[in-house]
C-alpha cells in the first residue's frame, strides 16, 4: 500500500492517507457514532462477501443481493413513476 501516511496495528489494520485513502481490518471493522455518514462525490457504495450490494449515485439507487428484505415497523412507500415487482 504506497501512500504519504500509514497507521498500522500488530493485528494488520491499516490507515492509510493518499490520494486513495482506505481503512482496512483483517477482522471486524466498525464504525460509530450519534450520525455516521459517508459521501461520494460521484457513488457510494456497500458490498458484503455474500453478495449482498448498495450502491447511491446521482440517477439511482441499487440495493440487491442473494436475500433483499424491506421492512418497517411503521409504513413502508414504495414510488415512483414506474414501479416494477416481480
């Protein structure tokens, strides 16, 4: 990992600060906090080792993977100008 700046443990999590920064943990990796929240000029994006994916961008929003539930202890909206089920 070439980069300016690297913070490294003994158990292989990495900082690293460059022009592509990344956060990287062998093992679990959390973050927390009252609000959390992550920008991407041009996408953001989630994927899991199952599959499972969210990708955010300016046109659209994806979420999918093997098993995709929606659920809501209150009222659940599903819109738009087309909706597709099935």
């Amino acid at each position: 990992m070439s980069s300016f700046a690297t913070l490294s443990s003994k158990a292989g999590s990495q900082l690293a600060l460059d022009s592509d920064s990344k956060l990287s943990a062998k093992a679990g990796l959390g973050l927390s906090g009252k609000t959390v929240t992550g920008v991407g000029e041009t996408e953001l994006g989630m994927a899991g080792g199952g599959g499972g994916k969210v990708t955010l961008n300016a046109g659209s929003a994806e979420i999918g993977g093997p098993k995709t539930t929606v659920s809501s202890d209150g009222v659940t909206s599903v819109s738009g100008s087309m909706v597709k089920i099935g």
